[in-house]
C-alpha cells in the first residue's frame, strides 16, 4: 500500500524538493500552492497525511488545519518559519499531530512523516478499547469521546492522552513519560505538547463529574482521578 502525502506550501521549490524526497521513500504526493487549493485537495484525494506550511496565501495554515478538522482527522504536520513558540503551540491547539521548522533537514521530515504515520497505523489495529467513567466515555478504537450523553469532535493525539491516564486512573504519569508514551519514543517534540493537549482536554471535561477530574500534580504531571 502507498501513503498518500498532500504537500501545501506557495513555495514551489521547497515542494518540488518534498515531492522528490517523499516519492523517492516509495510516498505518492499531492501538491498544493494555497490554502484553498489545500483543503479542496484534502478533501478530493482523502491522503494519509498533511505536510502543511503556515504562510500560505488565501487562507493560512492555522485557518486549512481548522477548516479540515470540521470534516477528517488526517494527521497533520506543520511547517513553521520561525521556530517560534507561539507558532507551534497554535498549530497543536489547532489538531495538528506535529511540527518542524524551517529551514528544516529533508531526511528529519521523512522521519517525521514515517512516525506520524506509524502512530496513525498503530490505531487502526487495536482491538476495541474503551473505559468508562461518570459521563464520560472513552473508545479508542473508533476514537470516540463521549461527555456528558454527547460526542466531543477531539484530535486523535488528544484522544489517545485521556485514554491512557483514564485507563490508569489515579496513577500519576510525567511529562516524559507521557511523551514517551503517547507520542512514542521517535516523538520530537517537548514537554510543552503536553501542556497544550491537557488543556485542550480540560476545556471539554472540566465540571462534567465530581466523580472524577483530570488533575495536575504540580512539579511532577498529571493524573486522571477518580474519587
């Protein structure tokens, strides 16, 4: 089977040099110049993964990864310019499963690209895993979450995070150890994607129960408590 890989950036040379690389790895690729074209084309050719730049005309990367986050989880990964923080932090808030910063090592994306995809695989094969809670449901198999009688559109990364301390209740889990993981040994990120996905998270299940609360255990992580 071959990945398909919509690459979006307005920079044709920085395509044409992923195109290449990623056909090269055995990858079929589509391309897009604009943000518009981008989500046309994510939702035409339905690819395996998103390779998406932020400074894009029409619409910029943060408006596509919203706007393809109404209809699919595709994985997505950013492609920012200036390294910045706030750039990456947005992007996660935003549903996208990872970053990396331009200007960037051609073989460090496809490394990328193959984790992010593995991940996504790995998903795909689990048996059906589901906890329970006091309004709250938590399938990992169909990637459902459900507050409150009502399902809750949430991010694959997002979903995987509760689940794990869920089905751990009340063991206390680091910030490594979740990148470790969640994210996977081959994860790049820090410590901080945690941060914004357990915020996220708390944005949704916040006073739903008093049965139980996904609690910050300060100076060492998180924990998902059940009273």
């Amino acid at each position: 089977m071959k990945y398909k890989i919509l690459i979006v950036d307005d920079d044709e040379n920085i395509c044409e040099l992923l195109r290449l690389y990623l056909e090269k790895e055995g990858f079929d690729t589509v391309v897009a110049n604009d943000g518009e074209e981008a989500v046309s084309l994510a939702q035409k050719h339905s690819p395996d993964l998103i390779l998406l730049d932020i400074m894009l005309p029409r619409l910029d990367g943060w408006q596509v990864c919203r706007e393809i986050r109404k209809f699919s989880e595709m994985p997505i990964i950013m492609i920012t310019a200036k390294g910045e923080v706030f750039d990456k932090i947005l992007g996660l808030e935003l549903g996208a499963d990872d970053y990396v910063t331009k200007p960037f090592d051609t073989k460090e994306v496809i490394a990328r690209v193959k984790a992010v995809l593995r991940r996504s695989n790995d998903k795909n094969k689990k048996q059906i895993s589901e906890v329970k809670f006091d309004k709250l449901r938590i399938n990992l198999t169909n990637y459902e979450l459900e507050v409150d009688g009502k399902e809750i559109s949430t991010p694959p990364k997002e979903l995987e995070l509760i689940y794990h301390l869920a089905n751990n209740p009340n063991r206390v889990y680091t910030r490594d150890q979740l990148l470790d993981e969640v994210w996977g040994f081959d994860y790049y990120g820090d410590s901080r994607t945690v941060d914004v996905h357990v915020k996220r998270l708390r944005e949704k299940l916040e006073d739903v129960s008093e049965e139980w609360a996904l609690k910050t255990v300060w100076g060492v992580g998180y924990k998902f408590e059940v009273k």
